[in-house]
C-alpha cells in the first residue's frame, strides 16, 4: 500500500471503544467517505489503517494495542482531529512523497512558532532514526509530507516550515510542546542502508 503524504481530510475521532488486544476508533470523514470501501486502507495520522464499517458519514477501524503503543494514537482522544488520506491511485498525478503508512517512530514537539507567512515546526527525532533524514529530503509527520527544513544533529533536533494552507488542512496546527507525532523517514533510506550492509558481507 502506498500513500503520498498529502492530506485530503481532516477527520473527527468520535468514539473510541477499547478492548484488551485493540481499539476501535470511529471517525467522521464526510469528504472522504464516498470514496471509501469497506476493506480500504486509510492512512490516519499516517498509520495505515482499514475500514472494517461505514456510516453515512465517516468510518471505523481497528488498532491493535502494539500500534497504538507503538504510535501517538495512543494519545488520540474523541474529539481529536486526525489527518486523512486514501491510498494513492497510480492513474493520478502523485505530488508528495512515497509514503507507506507504516511508522517508524514517535517524535516530540519541542515547539510550533507562528510567522508572516510560514510557521516553524520543531520536533525532536528518535536517535536512532536521525541518520535517515537529511536536509531538503522528505519526512512525513503524522502522515503529512514535509520537507526538512534545517537538522540538529547534536539535538536530534528536525525544523520544518508550514505553510498557511498545510496549517489549516492538517492538525499541525494544534500541536504543542511535549505533543507526540507519528514520524515515517523516507524508505529510500532505509532500503540503500541495507544494500550497503549486505554489500559488505
């Protein structure tokens, strides 16, 4: 399954029903919700998701607890705006990025300062997953595709710069200090990393 990073719906969380293996989260997406089938995949907050009922307007899914545990769904509440998009179509235009819907780890917002024309996002990066991401190259934060503005080696530390537009159709803009965000690095990365370890063997 592939995804592009770019949003098409800013859902609602309207119920979540917890069990002991999972959770099952209801969101509202009436946008989006023509376009969905039960069975598709819905990346949410940039995890890859799937529909498993419909409504007449939105969805629900099941989340395993390793997923939540291993995601900032964990932190997702009813109520909670959640990033929407449907899996990439290869007959149209791809903008974005290759994005898989399969997230790497969890960042830390360390702050989102307003400016003129953009605003300045800060998050810190797991050490371990700061190698992949280099400047100008793409990331994908809760299932947004950004471009690396600046990086902080020493901090772990990543800057990106949103645009007014990106603000208002994803949910970056409610993010705050200590927030926690689903983070995918680009899977070209990874995949030379292991051609290169297994090169040497």
């Amino acid at each position: 399954m592939m995804f592009t990073g770019l949003i098409a719906e800013l859902g609602e969380v309207t119920a979540i029903t917890r069990g002991e293996t999972s959770a099952v989260f209801s969101i509202d997406s009436p946008a989006l919700i023509s376009e969905i089938k039960l069975g598709d995949s819905v990346a949410v907050n940039g995890v890859c998701l799937t529909a498993t009922s419909l409504s007449s307007t939105g969805f629900t899914a099941d989340v395993m607890v390793q997923t939540l545990s291993l995601t900032s769904l964990t932190e997702i509440k009813v109520g909670s705006p959640v990033n929407l998009e449907l899996a990439a179509q290869l007959n149209a235009r791809m903008g974005g990025h290759m994005v898989q819907g399969h997230v790497d780890g969890v960042a830390t917002v360390v702050g989102l300062t307003p400016g003129e024309k953009w605003a300045q996002f800060d998050i810190k990066v797991p050490e371990h997953l700061i190698k992949y991401i280099v400047n100008q190259g793409s990331i994908c934060l809760d299932g947004v595709s950004l471009t690396v503005g600046e990086i902080s080696d020493a901090n772990n530390q990543l800057t990106v710069w949103l645009i007014p537009e990106t603000l208002e159709r994803t949910n970056l803009s409610t993010k705050k200090p200590g927030d926690l965000i689903n983070i995918e690095v680009d899977v070209l990365a990874k995949y030379v990393e292991r051609l290169l370890a297994k090169g040497n063997n």
